[in-house]
C-alpha cells in the first residue's frame, strides 16, 4: 500500500474541472481523493509543497513506439515508459510495430504485462490492423482487445487496401475502438527522404509531397464517413490534411486527429546539413504547413498532441541521410517544447496545452486519466513552466539519443511525476536544496 500523500499549494491546473488555482491535492490509495484549499491530510500522509509549481493531470501519449520486442537495444518497454515519467507521461500507447509485430493476443498481453512489471508509466498496446502488418489479411480484432489493446494501426506503414480499411472501421465500432491511421500513399511518397520542396531540391534529396498525406487522409476520412467508425489520423504535417479534417468534422464525422510536437516546432529547413536527427515521416514540412498544423490545434480541428516516440540507435542515424532510418525520440522533450513554442509565443495558455497533452488524448483512447476529479487514478505531473533548460540527450532515461532538439533551450522542466499515487519520477530533491524540504505529518 502506497503512503498517502499531499501537494501542498501548487497551481492546480484541470481541463476537466476548468481548474487554474492555488489548492491542495491529495493521493490516498492510488486515486484522487480530493482537491481544495488547505486540506487536513491522513495521519502519515507525506505532504510535499509544490508552491510555484503546476499540478496537472499525467501526460498521455497516444503514440509511442517501444521496440520489444526485436530491437531492445533501441528500447524496450521498461526503458521507454522510464523515459516517458521523465517527460511527465503517466500513460503511453504502444505501437504495434514491433519485431514480431504485436498482431495476436499473446503479444498484446506481454507488452501489457511488460509494461506493468516495469511500473513507471502505464503502457497500454495498440494491436496490428493486419497479420504481420502486412496489409492482407485483417487480425482477430476481438481477441486483442480482449487482451487489453486500445485502438488498432499498421502505423509505420499505412493500409493500403482501401477495402481493408473499409473493414477495420467496421470492426472497430463493434468493440468500441479507434482506428489510428498511418495516412500515407506509398505510391505519391515513393523513395522519398523529406519534404518536397525548395529545401530537397537545394540538398539534392528526393521529396515526399504534402499530396502523399493529403490523399490517404482523404480517402480515411471517406471510408470513416461511409461506415460510422471512429478513425484517428496520426501525425498530421500538411495544411491540406487539416483542410479535409476540417471540413469532415464540420458534417459531424467521427474522426480525430494527433500533430506532433516536432511538426508544431520545425520546418524542413533542419534538415539543412543532411542532418538525419531531423529525417522522419511524414517529413518536417514548409513553414506554411507549420502553422496550418498550429492553427488547426488552437482551433480544436488537431485534437491532441502525440510524441511518435521512435527510438533509434546512434549509428543507424550515424548513416547516409539517405539511408538512415525515420524517425526522433520525443517523450522527454514534448512538454519543454511545447510550453516554448505554444505557450511562450501565447498561442495556448497552460490550460489549453494540458487539455490537448491529456484530457484529449484519454477521451480519444477511452482510457483511464485526463483528470483530477475524485475518485480519479493518482496519475499527477508537476512540472515548473517556467524553468529553462538545455536539452542533453546524454541525459535521457530512453535508450536512445536521436533528437533534433539536442542544445537547444526549453522552456518547462518535470520536478515529478506520479503514477496511481506513487512518485516514478522526482526532480524534487534537485529544488528542494533551495527551498524547503518534505515534511511529514
Ligand atoms: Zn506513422
């Protein structure tokens, strides 16, 4: 049984409650058991003062790929949910695409099992659309949500047959599920290494067109309308994809859709240099998709905000731009990024980022948090949304390093992070040598 424990004076920020004030949360046996001003804590309650600092609800991240099984020298599941507490990510959705691929009940319920053995962030799996992600023949949908998957993807590569796609939007509703798509036409992105446009033509690199995106997300977003499934556009980069996100919403389609942090924050201009920490897919796009995509969060048309967490070993990056793999590391850098890039430019206030980093992403998932309401899963991040930091790769708990944030200043640091009442993070110690210290009452 955990301690009872006590946050004293922070700046209680809940999205579900319309919170934004000074109050005390208390955690007693793993869930919220009250939020106010001056609460009287439990005998050998731990009370911790976190003046100055927010209280939140975890982070949820939508979109995370752990690499157990296959390549756990990139990840593996401890190490990625160890990461995500340390982005103050309290529950993460894993990707299915995995060496095997997670397309049957039994990997379902290991990643699942994994991921509670570990006991940092809880993992929950995001089961394979198809057998072997191979786009043919549909998985057992039934059983692995029965296992514990929260949604369904090929993601990495999209589902290419429209009449499977068509199908998995069906299956879906039965078990009340989202379908997150990979929206992409192989055919239009070809060979391509980024964005299409003045930057490849200048570095010689072949380009990916904002139509490969726009195509595939039209065609889901039809196939979405025609059968009442929920679909979940992942990573959208392109302001024509938010064009017909937008206009499918305004009929009353049921789709949802995620941005990156990566693709809020930079152009295709950081590839300049052939630097492959800035190589992912879809490609960092032109500065007028950038603030499509921005605008389109504010508007609420982009629901929520997604790491695509994609761990990759330093000398598979180390390679041609050309050859090397797609893909940044993210859980560690998103909330330092998006506080300087949405809350510092004074697009969104705390609130609003909070919202879309954790209340949004649980609805869409129909998963547990998003909330500090009573009787709410413990999951709680503090963070300072003020402190300035260098990022240091060297520093993370991922296993990986590949992040085109490297020296670079952010703006608002996790102090702590905990999951059903107990700290899995604590940066605490590191503050308190200034300030006050835990007293116990
Ligand atoms: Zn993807």
């Amino acid at each position: 049984m955990t301690r009872p424990i006590l946050l004293r004076r922070g700046r209680v920020i809940d999205p579900s409650q319309r919170l934004d004030e000074r109050l005390d949360l208390l955690l007693v046996d793993a869930r919220v058991a009250g939020v106010g001003r001056d609460l009287s804590p439990p005998e050998g309650t731990a009370v911790v003062d976190v003046s100055g600092l927010v209280v939140a609800p975890g982070l949820i991240d939508l979109h995370v790929h752990l690499r157990e099984p296959g390549d756990e020298h990139k990840e593996t599941i401890a190490s990625g949910a160890r990461a995500a507490v340390a982005g103050g990510f309290t529950s993460i959705c894993a990707m299915p695409n995995t060496r095997p691929p997670i397309d049957d009940p039994a990997a379902v319920g290991f990643v699942r099992a994994e991921g509670e053995r570990a006991g940092f962030a809880r993992v929950y799996p995001v089961g394979a659309v198809s057998v072997g992600l191979k786009g043919e023949e549909i998985t057992e949908v039934g059983e692995l949500v029965a296992e514990g998957a929260i949604a369904v993807s090929d993601d990495g590569r999209p589902v290419w047959d429209s009449g499977l796609a068509r199908r998995v939007l069906e299956y879906t509703q039965a078990f009340d599920i989202p379908y997150f798509s990979h929206a992409e036409d192989l055919g239009l992105s070809g060979n391509g290494v980024m964005n299409e446009g003045p930057v490849s033509t200048a570095l010689g690199l072949r380009g990916i067109p904002n139509a490969a995106e726009d195509v595939a997300v039209a065609r889901d977003c039809i196939l979405a309308e025609l059968t009442g499934g929920h679909l979940h556009i992942l990573h959208v980069s392109t302001r024509g994809a938010v064009e017909i996100i937008r206009a499918v919403k305004s009929r009353g389609g049921r789709v949802t859709a995620e941005a990156t942090p990566h693709h809020l924050a930079l152009t295709d201009e950081a590839v300049r240099g052939y630097r492959t920490e800035a190589k992912m897919n879809p490609p960092l796009r032109s500065a007028a998709d950038v603030s499509a995509v921005r605008d389109a969060l504010v508007e609420g048309v982009i629901d929520c905000i997604a790491t695509d967490h994609a761990p990759h070993h330093y000398e598979d990056k180390e390679r041609e731009f050309d050859d090397a793999p797609f893909g940044i590391v993210g859980l560690e850098t998103a909330l330092g990024v998006c506080v300087r890039e949405l809350v510092v430019s004074g697009r969104f206030d705390l609130l609003e980022l909070i919202q879309r980093l954790s209340c949004q992403p649980a609805r869409i998932a129909g998963i547990p948090g998003g909330t500090l309401a009573e009787g709410a899963p413990a999951d709680v991040v503090v963070f300072d949304p003020e402190e300035r930091w260098i990022c240091r790769p060297e520093e993370f708990k991922s296993l990986s390093r590949n992040t085109p944030f490297a020296g670079q200043e952010l703006v608002g640091r996790v102090a702590m992070t905990l999951v059903g009442g107990r700290p899995v993070f604590d940066r605490m110690g590191d503050r308190r040598a200034a300030t006050a210290g835990v007293e116990v009452s």
